[in-house]
C-alpha cells in the first residue's frame, strides 16, 4: 500500500502533519489485527519507546509519527481534529494496541 514518510499506519492520502486529511477510509489494517482476528497472540519486544514509530504501525494510524503524546501535536491539529488521540492514547485504549497479550 501506497503511503507517506512521517506518517503512522495511513495511506497515501493522507497529508504528514495535517489530522483532516484522515478518515476512516485511509486507515489501514496493521498486522496486529490480522493476528488478533485469527485468534492470534500479539506483542512487541523493544528497547524503544512503544509509542516510536517503528513500533507504532502495528496499532496506530496518525498523520504523523511524531505524535507520540498529545503535547506534540500542534495547537492548530488539536483545534481542527479533537477527536484524534495520540499514538500512546491509541496504544492504551483502542483496538489492536489495547488486545496484545503477550
């Protein structure tokens, strides 16, 4: 699938840094759902932060990988998409990030 530098688990339509370039329609289905659909464990083994953008694909979709918590999304992205949670929050309480078990 076609997508952008700095950009988390989203194709290419969406714009790096721009939160109203996403819809549902530009997520894509990491890997990690795959696994938990087919009844799968699912974790991570890092020496990163979970919420750094070589690990965030499994879970997150984010107009930029530099997201990691809400202090680093810009006050205009805030503003414009209030709804968007940051990798850590998509980590924490959306699925898949909130079913790896292992």
């Amino acid at each position: 699938v076609k997508t952008n530098s700095k950009v988390v688990g989203v194709d290419y339509r969406v714009k790096p840094n721009d939160c109203t370039t996403m819809t549902e329609d530009t997520k894509l289905t990491s890997i990690f759902t795959w696994a938990q659909k087919a009844g799968k464990r699912t974790g991570v083994i890092t020496n990163n932060r979970l919420t750094h953008a070589s690990l965030a694909p499994v879970y997150a979709h984010s107009a930029s990988r530099a997201w990691e918590t809400n202090g680093n999304i810009d006050a205009l992205n805030r503003e414009n998409c209030p709804e968007f949670k940051d990798l850590a929050r998509q980590l924490v309480e959306d699925e898949p990030g909130n079913k790896i078990n292992v």
